[in-house]
C-alpha cells in the first residue's frame, strides 16, 4: 500500500499544523520576530523589519519574483486553481488527478492506488517560469528526504507539465516515487535555502520559517542593523558596496542559487549548451561583455533585485547602447532595435518555460534555436 512510504496520516496532519503554526506565526505577525533590545549576535529578522526605514524598496519587492518563492500549497493561489484538474504523464501514460482541501494540495494516481493522496505540501517558485510542489518524508534511517512533485505548473504553458529534469528520471523502485523524484538531504538543504530566508528541517518538518529570497538572503542577518537604527545610532554594516565590491561578488551572491560556473558541468557550458541559458550569471560570465568591461558589467546593471523583472525591450536595449555607444553599435545593420533578439534570445527549455540567453554573442546555426518574437512575447 501506498501508505507504507508516507507518515501515517495522523502524523501527517500534525506536522502539517506544527509547520502551518510556524509559519502563521510569522506571516500574522511579522514584526514579532523584531530583535531584541541589546542584541549580540547578528541574526535574521525577517523583511517586515526592514519597511520602516525602505518603504519604497519594500513595496517594490512585493511587486518581484523573490517575494513569492515559497509558500504552504493551502496559501498558493496556483495551488488552490489546480483542484480538480488532471495530467497525463506522457511517458508512463499515467494520469495525476488534484484535489484540494483544508491540508492544501495533493494529488492521486487513480489507476494505481484508487483513492490514495500523496500531499504535496510546498509550492517553490514565484510562478514568473514555475511553479514545483515539495514534500518531506522520512526515509527509513530517521534522516529527511524531499520529493520533488513529477508535475509543475508553468507560465509559458499556462497549465502543468513535467517537472524540468523528470522526463529522465528512472522508473519508480518505490510508490512514492510515482508522484516524484527523492532529493537527498543536501540536495533539499539547498533549494530549501534559495527559496526561503530561513527555515530548519527538524523532525521531518520545517520551522523557523521566513519565506522567499528577502533581504537577509542577500545583506546577510539585519538584527544589529535594525536594533542600531532603532536606537538612533548610525550603522553601516549593511553597505552594498561593503559587500559587493566587485562584479564578481556581486554575481557570486546572486550565482548562489542561479547557478556559477563551477556548478555546472563542461558539457554545460558551451555555446551549444540548450541548459545554460536557465543559468543566467554562468552563462553571463562566458561573454566578452563581461570579460572586456572592467567589472563594469554585473547583474544590477540591468536589473534592480528588489523590483518586479522588467520585460521592456528598449529598457534593456538603452542599458546595452550606454555602453556600447557609438563604437559597435554604428556597426550594427539593427542600430540599437535587436540587441537582445539577437545577441540575448528566449531558449525554450525542455519544452516548458523560456529563458533569455545572458551569454551575450553574436550567434550561428550551432546555438540552441531562439524562441519566436510573437512567441516570446506571448508568454511574458
């Protein structure tokens, strides 16, 4: 039976409210994770204690794929409009079926375990590309293991797929593998850490929970910050240009979780490579921009990580031929009216979202094929 790889049910729905405790506590009352008054160790706070002192960042981030990278599947919106709808598993020719309820969404196999619902207890992803469902089991030895859902929802297919990666996942050993794929304890640790600020796995369960990529993923933990600024004090510990000094720090920090060169395999990072276009500061990092501007070329030359991602094509183009000016862009047939057509492409991935290539070149026939204008278009 299917129940033989899952907590009981009881357990299920305890851990369930202990989680759903956890994190109420912090989204009903944010400010109550403030700091104390004399602090002595740094530590994270939480984005809500960060607004007072950056209310326009703040209402610009809310608007940004990093505030929404990790919710409970009972407060994702995706989750609750995916109740009652199915997918046929192309390849196993099996079909999932979703139900939601007061625990959230979990979805059935009705062909090989009738009636029995495998809970899918986490959305990971703003929805911007996707969005994947998680689950923690236990694994035999005491340890936690996640199950990463074999389905997605994705914003270029307005609807679900299979999960990136999954068409070559080895056929299941076990019946929870029919619902997904097994990440291993570190595997888990880090997606966990690249869509929440902080959470701890600790008896199969996550607490300590501060959802999405806030400002301490990056600027590290706010409380001496916050308790300095509170008490009148002057405090510049948290100075950008302190922590990122150069490019590279800067891409480092955010390679973190879009990936750095060293994360990926040779084969990956080729030109004909059509995985390195979802690694946006790898992929950055091969091209002469980069290389030949001095450090002058980083990712907030073109975006603001605390806003929404622009999809204004003149935006980016204008940024391109600040730089550039006169030199190579006189030489361009285009001017400055393809720049990111041509040298910055949407490649479509497995078939299911689109990423704009950041390994800015000039292209030939062995590139991977760019997605259409119209194409493009109509799934930004």
């Amino acid at each position: 039976m299917i129940r033989r790889f899952f907590l009981p049910a009881g357990l299920v729905l305890l851990a369930l409210c202990g989680v759903w405790a956890g994190l109420s506590a912090y989204w009903l009352n944010p400010r109550s994770a403030l700091v104390p008054n004399t602090p002595q160790r740094p530590r994270i706070v939480g984005t809500a204690a960060c607004q007072d002192c950056h209310q326009s960042m703040a209402d610009r981030y809310e608007t940004s794929g990093h505030a929404h990278t990790f919710s409970l599947t009972i407060r994702s919106d995706i989750a609750r409009q995916l109740a009652g709808d199915t997918f046929e598993d192309p390849q196993r020719k099996q079909t999932f079926r979703y139900h939601f309820d007061a625990e959230g969404l979990s979805a059935s196999l009705p062909d090989v375990f009738g009636e029995e619902r495998f809970p899918l207890t986490y959305a990971l992803g703003s929805g911007t590309h996707a969005v994947t469902f998680l689950t923690l089991l236990p694994r035999r030895d005491g340890a936690t293991v996640g199950l990463e859902h074999r389905v997605s929802y994705y914003h270029d297919l307005h609807g679900l797929g299979l999960t990136v990666g999954h068409p070559f996942v080895k056929d299941p050993v076990e019946d929870s593998e029919q619902f997904g794929k097994i990440v291993n304890e570190r595997q888990l640790a880090q997606c966990i850490d690249c869509h929440t600020t902080q959470a701890r796995i600790e008896h199969h369960e996550l607490i300590d929970v501060i959802p999405h990529v806030g400002c301490e993923s990056c600027h590290g933990p706010g409380s001496v910050h916050v308790a300095a600024q509170q008490a009148g004090r002057t405090d510049t510990s948290f100075q950008v240009t302190d922590h990122w000094p150069t490019a590279l720090d800067e891409l480092k920090t955010c390679g973190k979780c879009h990936r750095m060169p060293e994360s990926l395999k040779a084969s990956e990072l080729v030109r004909t490579s059509p995985v390195l276009p979802r690694f946006q500061p790898a992929g950055m990092m091969q091209s002469r921009c980069y290389t030949e501007s001095e450090g002058a070329l980083r990712c907030t030359t073109c975006h603001d990580p605390h806003a929404k991602v622009s999809s204004d094509r003149q935006h980016y183009e204008q940024i391109c031929a600040n730089c550039h000016r006169q030199q190579s862009v006189a030489a361009c047939p285009q001017g400055t009216e393809s720049c990111i057509t041509c040298h910055m492409p949407a490649i479509r991935f497995e078939g299911v979202a689109s990423f704009h290539d950041h390994w800015i070149r000039v292209r030939t026939a062995d590139d991977p094929a760019a997605v259409s204008m119209e194409e493009a278009v109509a799934t930004e």
